[in-house]
C-alpha cells in the first residue's frame, strides 16, 4: 500500500499529488492518504477515472481516506 501524508499542504497541492500518486499504483494496489480535510473535489475525480474511497474522520480532525481502483 502508498501513502501519501498531506497535512499542512495548501490546495490544490494535495489533489494533485493524490492524482499523480495513483499513476503509480499497480492494478491491485491501494492509495492510503492522510488530509487535513475531506478533499471534496477530489471525489468526482476519482469516481470519473475508475477508482473508489473510503474517508474515515480521525479524532484529532484529520481525515484518512484509502484509494483503490473499482473491481470489474
């Protein structure tokens, strides 16, 4: 699994090093990024390229969200 830590960073750059990232990734790999928010216009994206998400909230306030591509 890549992970990706994007805490602190300003937008877009989080979104972007998210999409690149994932140009990386092998077929069965999965994406695990920390944000400092729910990257809302990162979903439609991902949705649009094949791929599905999992955002879970932290306590701290920070999110967590695993990236991996949509099977068949």
């Amino acid at each position: 699994m890549a992970f990706l830590d994007n805490r602190g960073l300003e937008p877009p750059e989080p979104m972007m090093r998210v999409l690149q990232a994932l140009e990386q990734l092998g077929p069965e790999e999965e994406l695990e990024v920390l944000n400092d928010r729910r990257p809302v216009f990162l979903y439609p994206l991902l949705e649009e390229r094949g791929y599905v998400h999992e955002t879970t909230e932290n306590p701290d306030g920070t999110v967590r969200i695993r990236i991996r591509r949509r099977q068949g």
